[in-house]
C-alpha cells in the first residue's frame, strides 16, 4: 500500500495548485497530517463587505455550491449548500432559493464516504429583502487581486475591489439583468441578450451584441468553459416565478408557444449562436443561477434539455414544481415528475443518504417519536 504522506512536498503543492474547487482542496488536505500542512485552507468567503456602502447591504454575504453526491452503485442526489460567516452549512433544493433542509443535516452527513462532484457556486448578499447575486472574478493573473461583481435591482453593475472600503458602481447606462464568470472574467447581460465583460480598472466592453427579436428573460451558464444563453420566451416566461422580476407581459406569454432558446457565445464575432443540442448536457436553472451537468453523471439516459423551477408549493416548499424543456421537442415542456430518473435527483433525499434515520432521531430528541 502506498504512503502519500511520503510524497515530496512539491509535488504536493503543484497538485493542488491544479485544483480548482475550493472542496477539492479540502478534500485534497485530508489525506494526512503532512498535506495539511503544505496546503493552506480555502477561505469560503473572499470578502466581508463594509457596511455603509454605495448600495447599502449589510457586511456579510453567503455562498452558495452545488454538488452532485454519487454513492457506488446507488442513484445520485442533487443539493445545494450555503455557508455564510457564521460556522453553519445548510442544505438546500438546488434551484429553490426557499427550500431548505434541516441545517443539522448537513453534519449527519459523512461526504468522504461518497465521490462527489463540484459543479460550481455563486455569492448572495441582500439589498434590503431583495436577494442580490455576485459572482468573484480572479482574472486569471496571480498579480491582480480578486474582485466582487453585483448588480442592484435596477440593474446597475457596481464592484467591489480589494483594498476598497467601499461598492463602486459603474454608469454603464444599461440594465443588466445576469452576471457570470468565465476563465476568472466577469460578464453580464442585458434583457436584450447584450453583453459585456467588466475589467478590473471598471472599464466595461462588448462581449456579444443584442438578440434579434429577444426581449424575455435569459440566464448565463457556465459550460465546459464556454458561455451559454438561455432565454425563455412565449408561453415558457408565463409558467416561472422569474416574470414577477422581470417585468415581463403575462398576456404576450400566455399567447404564445413555450419557447426556450439556448445560445453559445462565439467570442471572436461576439455574436450569440443558437444551438440545436446541448449534447450530453443537462442544465438546470433557478434561484438567481444555472449550472450544467452531463447526462453520464447524473445516471440518466439522456441529456439536451433544461430543467428549471416553475413555481414554489408554500404548503411543501421543498417539493417545489420543476419542469423539464427537451431541445429535440420544441414547444414541449413537461413537469419533471414525468422524468423518474431527473426527479429522484431531488427531493426526497435517497435511502441510502439516512435521512428518514436522521428525521426519526430528531423526533427522538423532542420527544415526538411514536412507531
């Protein structure tokens, strides 16, 4: 049996220089004393935001990760994790902003047990109730230090440097209504399909030009290192929470065809290209974010297609409706209880993660439990 712990040390840390998931790298360190002490722990939070600032949030924001837990020979389960400054990790529906399981859960989980897979995360702060994204770009350049992008409800960009004491806002003059980071640079997109990458002296330069006849609402997503569009538009804006934010025309939704279009960037025309087929892919959308995953991965049979939040159920809200949009069935979209393999992705959690053990030892605890 082989002794990592005899591994010289820089190779160690060359190794997880190539890591690229800050829970890798945890992962990474718990293979022995000695690697815990060549690798420095990743901090969660890059920053706590000074109070009193340009847009006024509070000091603190809250990460959230997606992780994709994958048991030998049993069916995978989908979840979402948020951590914020306080030493408490919860575990939510992955494209529910709402739905959260028991945060003591997330302890009675034993994560080293199973492989699982990083498919990436974004940070929340809060403009007064209204929850805001923001994404960190790293620019890819060891000299230049990190910064924080967000953008207000009217969609105005404003960024967060080290070394700042305060948000800068950039008076770019046009509403953005995503932000996303690709290879460390930050991008954001107008209703219009418009986009622009921000760079780390605040200047602001066109990334893709605006989509014929696209008005609806569009997410960014990040997949294998390209940059997608999807934009929902005709009968699709009407069945999602996303046109109360969005301002979009309940009657031009109801009148027409569920329509949900999905573009690649081509950054040397910086034009939006529209695919006919995500492949492999699978995206899901939903709580200010989206993230793809391949078919082969989530133990499905097929791929090419979008699966994203309809509306949330206030009776259960962690049972909330999803549905899913195939790009070979224009025009078709179904609620996602009609794809037994997507739906077992969710909720309920699966047997072998013991969360029925885990609600009945709860209940133990408060006295509740009857068999």
């Amino acid at each position: 049996m082989v002794d990592w712990s005899n591994l010289p040390g820089e190779l160690v840390i060359l190794i997880s220089e190539k890591l690229d998931s800050e829970f890798y790298i945890l992962r990474f360190r718990s293979v022995c004393t000695t690697w815990r002490g060549l690798v420095p722990k990743p901090h969660n939070l890059p920053y706590n935001f000074p109070k009193n600032t340009v847009i006024s949030i509070p000091s603190c924001i809250s990460k959230r990760s997606f992780f994709l837990i994958k048991p030998h020979n049993q069916f995978p389960w989908l979840i979402k994790s948020s951590q914020d400054s306080r030493p408490k990790t919860r575990l939510w529906n992955p494209v529910s902003f709402d739905s959260c399981f028991h945060s003591l859960f997330f302890n009675y989980l034993n994560f080293t047990q199973f492989n699982v897979l990083d498919l990436g995360h974004y940070f929340v702060h809060h403009y007064y109730f209204y929850p805001v994204k923001l994404v960190v770009a790293t620019w890819q350049r060891k000299e230049q230090p990190p910064s924080l992008l967000t953008f207000n409800p009217t969609g105005q960009l404003a960024m967060f440097r080290s070394g700042d004491h305060q948000l800068t806002l950039i008076p770019d003059g046009t509403g953005y209504i995503d932000i996303c980071v690709s290879k460390g640079r930050p991008y954001a997109v107008a209703s219009d399909g418009r986009m622009v990458t921000i760079g780390p002296d605040y200047s602001v330069c066109l990334a893709a030009e605006p989509i014929l006849g696209g008005n609806n609402f569009k997410f960014l997503v990040e997949c294998d290192g390209e940059l997608l569009l999807v934009q929902f538009g005709g009968g699709a804006c009407s069945l999602s929470f996303w046109e109360h934010e969005n301002d979009v025309d309940d009657n031009d939704c109801k009148n027409a065809d569920p329509k949900i279009d999905v573009f690649r960037l081509d950054k040397k025309k910086k034009k939006w290209v529209e695919l006919t087929s995500l492949g492999d892919k699978v995206l899901f959308l939903g709580d200010k974010c989206g993230f793809a995953v391949s078919a082969s991965d989530l133990c499905v049979a097929k791929g090419n297609c979008v699966i994203f939040e309809t509306k949330e159920d206030i009776l259960k809200p962690l049972e909330c409706e999803m549905s899913v949009y195939h790009l070979d069935h224009k025009g078709w979209i179904q609620p996602l209880s009609d794809y037994l393999g997507y739906s077992n992705l969710f909720w309920p959690p699966p047997d072998w993660t013991g969360f029925r053990d885990f609600q009945k030892q709860l209940l133990s605890l408060k006295g509740l439990c009857c068999e």
